[in-house]
C-alpha cells in the first residue's frame, strides 16, 4: 500500500530535473451526459434506495349538442421507479518511513495515496454510470431498457466503417439521429444541450480529420468543416449546444464487437407551449423532474477516514455512496454501434 521508493545511484556532477514525469490518462467524459454534468450530491451515507415517484395520466371527455350526464373522468396512475445504491471504498497505509522515503524522490506520500484512493473510487464511478454495478438489472446507460440502438448503415457508396465513412453522409447521419432523440422527447424547437460520447479513435476523427465536402455543407472556407464541426455549426444555429465528450471504455462495447457512441439529451425541459390552449396542461403539475439521466452520491467528494494503527502507522480508508447510472427518461438515449 506504501510508494515503492527504492533507493538508486546516481552519477556525479549531474543535475535531477525538478518535475516528476507523470502517468497521465485520458479523464472520462461520462459524467457530461448526466443531468447538470455531474452526480448529483443528495443521497444520505446510509441510504440503501433511491426512489422516484412517477405520475402516468389518462384523460376522457365527451363531446355532443346535448350535454351529457354520464361523464368520464381522469385517471391518475401514481407508482415508483427505484435503483440500489452502493459504497465504494479503498485504504492506504503508510508510516513515517514511507513517507521519509517518498520524500527522497520529491513528492508528498499522503497527497499521492489521496490522490490514487480518489482516482479509484472515480474509476469505479465511471463503470457505474456506463455500465452499472450490476448490469442485468439494467444499470447503466448502456444497458438502458427502453434506449434506443442502432448499427452505423452503410453509405452510397458501400462504406460501413468509421474510417472509410463518407463524411458528408456521416454528419447528415448523426444530425438525424439528434433530430430523432429531440422527437422522442417532444424538445423540438428548445434550445438544448446535446452529449455525444465516444471513444477517442471514433471522435478524433469526426473533430479532427474527416472533412465535410463542399457540397455537403458550406461556410466561410467552404469544405474545410470536420464531420462534428458541421454538426456543432448546424446545431448552433438551431440554438442547441453539442459536447464532444470522450471514454476509450466504449471500444468494442457495441453491439457485436463494434464500438459504442452515446448520444443524448441530459436534460428535458417542459415543450414549448405555442397558444393559450396546452394540450400539455398536465405538465405544468410541481414539482416535476427535468432530469433525463441521473447518478447519486453522498458527497461531492470521497470522505476519508484517517485511523491511527500500532507501531506508528496511519490507516486512511476513502469511501463514497453512489447509485449507477441511470436514465430516467430512456427516449434520450440513442447507443450506435459502429465498426471503426
């Protein structure tokens, strides 16, 4: 549990340069597809269940020159969806020896063993929210029941990978899938913040490398729009906002080997009312939910527990509750697969 801090032997003169040459690696993007781009922090320490409470309406009238006396009535349907929470927990361990050494090699053995204890409780986080704790229980957004998938079709011209894609007929795809979630969950013609997430080989390239021909999409510099910069273009100018978000964990996690993309709406906001007369009325009814994809934890950060131990040591144990990723409104989910 202690920094492997050997001791080693150095030419001299020499000089040590002062930065530490670090591991780095790539932050995942998964928490921008959940409701206000993070978990939310509402949870107890100790709640084992989160439950919402859902409210399915139905409504009958009937209509003549003569008024009825026989009259229908609304019907009010009240139940509750719910998701188990879990406790995420790791240690370090280290005494002033471990620390005097780490210190030989210039960096701080406590900070390091925080840092290392939050990175892991972060990762463990990361597969919840994509996969969840236990995923035949349809945790997870990629085990969503009732989310949309699809496999990338080929192109006009027989093209079915990622890399040989035409990139013209690739940003119209995509556009369409978008259009396609903003339908399902009547945000048509709301200005809303779109998440697409994908493993960084398939995003590079839509952002960096494949070039929209100029018969596709034109701007100033015409053709020299990538496959996600004329999307972000032409959804910016519908009023919408698109973030790229990334996670190498989605390679081969699509269907049949392929890899995997998300493409969501994290938050729903209430449809736009065009007159007077709603036939949304009902919607109205407070308070109500705008989340479209949601994860719990019970504190903004991992708490940690520091115990002293015989023989001078110091025992830290590092813990957060959390509920797996969980996605409340389906319909703003669509998963592709593709080949890349």
């Amino acid at each position: 549990m202690a920094g492997l801090t050997t001791a080693w032997v150095q030419a001299h003169p020499s000089m040590v340069v002062p930065e530490i040459l670090m591991q780095y690696n790539q932050p995942s993007g998964v928490f921008e597809a959940f409701a206000g781009s993070a978990p939310e922090v509402k949870i107890g320490s100790e709640d084992l269940t989160v439950y919402v409470r859902r409210l399915d309406i139905r409504t009958a009238t009937v209509s003549g020159q003569s008024a009825y006396n026989m009259l229908p009535s609304v019907s009010i349907n009240a139940n509750m969806i719910s998701t188990p929470t879990y406790i995420v927990r790791t240690r370090a361990e280290f005494d002033h020896h471990d620390t005097a050494q780490a210190g030989n090699w210039g960096f701080s053995l406590p900070e390091a063993q925080r840092l290392g204890m939050r990175q892991g409780i972060f990762q463990q986080m990361r597969l919840a929210a994509l996969y969840g704790m236990s995923p035949s229980n349809g945790e997870g957004l990629m085990n969503t029941t009732g989310a949309t998938t699809t496999t990338l079709p080929a192109d006009s011209f027989g093209n079915s990978t990622i890399q040989t894609y035409d990139n013209g007929q690739m940003a119209l795809y995509l556009l369409g899938l978008i259009a396609a979630i903003k339908i399902r969950t009547y945000q048509t013609g709301i200005n809303q913040r779109i998440v697409i997430l994908g493993p960084q080989r398939v995003l590079a390239l839509w952002q960096n490398v494949g070039i929209v021909q100029l018969t596709s999409f034109q701007r100033p510099g015409g053709g020299s729009a990538t496959v996600g910069g004329t999307v972000e273009s032409i959804l910016e100018m519908a009023g919408d906002t698109v973030q790229f978000a990334y996670d190498d964990t989605l390679i081969g996690k699509g269907t049949g080997g392929r890899d995997a993309v998300i493409l969501t709406l994290p938050e729903i906001e209430l449809p736009k009312q065009m007159s007077n007369v709603n036939t949304n009325e009902f919607a109205k009814l407070q308070p109500s939910h705008k989340g479209a994809n949601m994860m719990y934890c019970d504190m903004a950060a991992p708490r940690e527990i520091p115990t002293p131990i015989p023989g001078g040591a110091l025992d830290i144990v590092s813990e957060l509750r959390i509920t797996s990723g969980w996605s409340l409104r389906p319909e703003a989910i669509t998963i592709l697969s593709a080949t890349y």
